[in-house]
C-alpha cells in the first residue's frame, strides 16, 4: 500500500513514520510542508492519506480534495491541537 503522511509536527509525524515502517507491505512517503506535500500527491498514486488537520496554517484537506485522482482516496486526519474541545471535522457522510 502506498500510504502519504502530511504533518508538520515533528514528534507526531516521526510516531505516524514509525508505526508505517513497521507495517509489512507499506510504502510512506512522508512531507512536512505543503507546498511539496500538494505536488508529490499531484504526481504519486496513494492508496492513503493521513494528514495533519491544519499544517503551517493551511486547510490541506480541501487542497486535497480539490486533486481529481485524489477524490476517492480515504483521508486520515490527525491535529496535535488540543483545544478542539472533542469537534468532529469533515463529512460523516461523504467520508472527508
């Protein structure tokens, strides 16, 4: 599985690069600034996206989901931000 994980958080991204590394079969790519991040998904097949909610500032989900071949792939979303208050994001329905 070809697995791309967006965070800018260095801590979290080296826990999610982690548990990737460990898993038989999956290939990462991990980027931690979107601008890379938005070309590497424009011109890599994933099968997976975990994705900080919120990297440097910038809503990368809607980014995402405005990549045609990308509109179909499942998006994990992760945020080290705490002070949601337990909010959900996305759309329960659509599945992003």
């Amino acid at each position: 599985m070809r697995l791309c994980i967006l965070e800018d958080e260095p801590i979290i991204l080296a826990v999610l690069a982690g548990i990737a590394a460990g898993m038989p079969g999956v290939k990462a790519q991990v980027l931690c600034d979107p601008v890379p991040a938005m070309e590497c998904c424009r011109s890599t097949s994933f099968e997976l996206l975990i994705v900080d909610h919120q990297m440097t500032g910038v809503e990368v989900t809607g980014l995402l989901r405005a990549i045609p071949d990308l509109r179909h792939v499942p998006i994990i979303m992760v945020t080290a931000d705490n002070d949601r208050g337990g909010e959900t994001w996305g759309d329960p329905v659509r599945g992003h």
